[in-house]
C-alpha cells in the first residue's frame, strides 16, 4: 500500500506541464525579447510629450495678420517672441517691436513667459511699431549734456551773443559766477550719475522721447542762461540775504537727491523687493519716512533754491514746469507702492511730507 501511494506520488510529480503553464511562458518569453534592448539601456522607455504653442501676431491698427510663430515652447517670454519675430519680418529688429494682448492694451514686458499668457494652444498678440529706438544712458547723457554746454557758451559771452558792442565795460554780478556754479554742479553730478551709479535696464526708448527731453531741457537752459548772464542782469532785491541761504539750500538738495538715489539703486542691486526703500543712518535720507520719492522732493528742491538765488522769471517757469511732472511721476510711484506692500506705512505721502 505504502508502495502504491509513493508510486502516484512519483507519478504526480513527472506530470507533463499543461497547456496553460506553456502559453504563459511564452508570453513571457517573448515579452522578454521584445523589450530587451542593448546593455546598459533600460528595458522601458517613457517619451516625454511636448506641447508647443503658436503665436498669431496681428497688426494693432489693421488687425489684420502679419505671420504666425510656431513651435514656440511654453518658457519662451516675450522676448523670445519679438527675435522669432525679427527673423520672420527682418525689418523690424526687436527692440522696436511692441507686443500687447489686446490692440489698444498696454506692451507686455519683455520678462514674461507665454505659459502666463495661454489660455489655449493658440496666443495672439497685437504688434505696435514703437519706432526708432535708443537706449537710456545715451538719452539720459544727451539731455544732461547739452544743458551743461549751453549755459557755459552764455556764461563765457560768445561774441556777438548778445549784440553789445562794449560788452566788456559791464561787470558781472557775483550771483552770476555762483549761479554758473551752482547750475554746472547740477548738471556734472546728474551726468556722474548717469555713468556710474543708475542701472538701467535693457529696454529702450523711443527717439521721440529722446527730442522732446531735448527740446525741454536745452530750451529752458538757453533761456536761463540768456537773462542771467545778460549785461544788463541785475541782481536778487535783498541781495546776499536772499542769494547766500538760498546757495546753502540748493548744495543741501543736491547731496540730497543724491544720498537718496544712492539708496534706490542699492536696493535694485541687491534685488530685495520683499521691503520697501528705508532710510539709512544718514540724515538726509531720512526723509524716505514722510515721503515716498524723496529724490524728487530734493530736485524740486534745488531749483526753487535756484529761482530764489536768481530770481528771473525764466528759471520760475522751468521750476513750475518741472515740479509738475515730478509730482505726476512721484503720485504714480506712490500709489505702486501701496499697491505692491501691505505694511507700506500710511502716514507716507508721495512728495511733500503730509501735503502731496
């Protein structure tokens, strides 16, 4: 019996294997072969799928289309988007080139990414011809520049300049000389400043923006220049009790604005944008705790300083000028800075401490 019972066991063991045992071996069989590939490659390989998208660029004032970008990837930022579409129309080279997301909208900046501006696989974007463009540091030069040589060729009384024949025999006034003084320093530091402390950015500007700065900035000194170096100038109505305070003034200004601006572009520099501008331990940048754009409160200023130490009506002309746009410029920067923080402090104003 025991015999028998090892015999079927024995029996059990040698049993063919069925026919579904084979089919699976096979399978893996084949399987194996099919994704066995060279050494060292992994046996399964995932191809990674990416999506394009396609820029449309239409004409701003037509509407009409100009060309269509494709294969543009979803990191690509605008300015990508404007050297495509340099190689496509060559006659527009990228820096003149605008791009908006509506026909009448704002231009997008050159930092931002498609991806933030998808909404499908198709993007269309309206192009503005911004014209002739230049770059900041040389607009900046050119306007600084020029007033500095005007009122120099005035100063010194280029023959002819003002039709007098015995020019000579009138004496200058001092306030001549410390105006000279005053107005060359103005415009030397705003030239250093311009070479060695601001950073400006890669865009540019329009060549329009370029002549009208121009044609404010060195009519305005030619006009200056004319009645203050005049033969026939005569001096402030309280003489040195109004020129010598109104000289300390302008000189503190003038270290103002730069102290300030010194503490702008630090902050730029080192990239922290997670605080707004604070004072330093210097006293004349502790005017960044009543106002928001104290530079611009220093400029104004200087040359209210400057219309009080002359006392000609074109200098209070430019001052008025001046000052309005630096309001207009001080109120945009304010409101942008209550906008960005949260904690901005509310006692702040935009130029003139608890007035404007």
């Amino acid at each position: 019996m025991h015999a028998l019972h090892k015999s079927r066991t024995a029996t059990e063991e040698i049993k063919p294997p069925s026919k579904q045992s084979s089919l699976k071996s096979l399978l893996s069989l084949s399987q194996f072969v099919l994704t066995s590939g060279q050494p060292g490659q992994p046996a399964f390989q995932k191809h990674s799928r990416i999506s394009y998208l396609e820029v449309e660029v239409l004409d701003a004032q037509t509407r009409k289309q100009i060309c269509i970008l494709e294969k543009m990837l979803p990191s690509f930022t605008i300015a990508d988007v404007k050297h495509k579409f340099y190689k496509a129309c060559p006659q527009w080279y990228p820096s003149r080139v605008g791009l908006q997301l509506e026909s009448n909208g704002p231009p997008l900046r050159e930092t931002q990414a498609l991806k933030n501006l998808a909404t499908s696989s198709i993007i269309t974007l309206y192009f503005r011809d911004l014209g002739t463009q230049i770059n900041w540091t040389t607009v900046f030069l050119t306007e600084y520049t020029g007033p500095l040589l005007i009122y120099l060729l005035f100063y010194f009384r280029l023959p002819n300049l003002y039709g007098l024949e015995d020019i000579n025999h009138y004496s200058r006034q001092p306030v001549v000389h410390l105006a000279c003084l005053c107005h060359s320093l103005h415009y030397t530091k705003q030239i250093l400043e311009t070479l060695f402390l601001h950073c400006f950015s890669n865009e540019n500007t329009a060549l329009e923006k370029l002549l009208k700065g121009c044609a404010f900035y060195w009519g305005f000194t030619a006009w200056m220049a004319y009645y203050i170096n005049h033969p026939l100038y005569t001096p402030p109505s309280f003489g040195n009790r109004q020129v010598m305070p109104a000289l300390v003034c302008f000189l503190v200004c003038g270290a103002g604005n730069y102290f300030t601006n010194a503490v702008i572009i630090q902050v730029h520099k080192t990239g922290t944008k997670n605080h707004f501008v604070r004072p330093t331990y210097n006293p004349l940048t502790w005017l960044f705790k009543l106002v928001s754009c104290p530079n611009y409160t220093y400029e104004m200023g200087a040359w209210i300083s400057f219309t009080i130490m002359t006392q000609t009506f074109p200098v209070a002309v430019f001052t008025l000028m001046l000052s309005l746009q630096l309001i207009l410029w001080a109120q945009r920067k304010h409101y942008q800075y209550q906008k960005d923080y949260k904690n901005y402090p509310s006692y702040r104003t935009a130029l003139i401490p608890f007035i404007l």
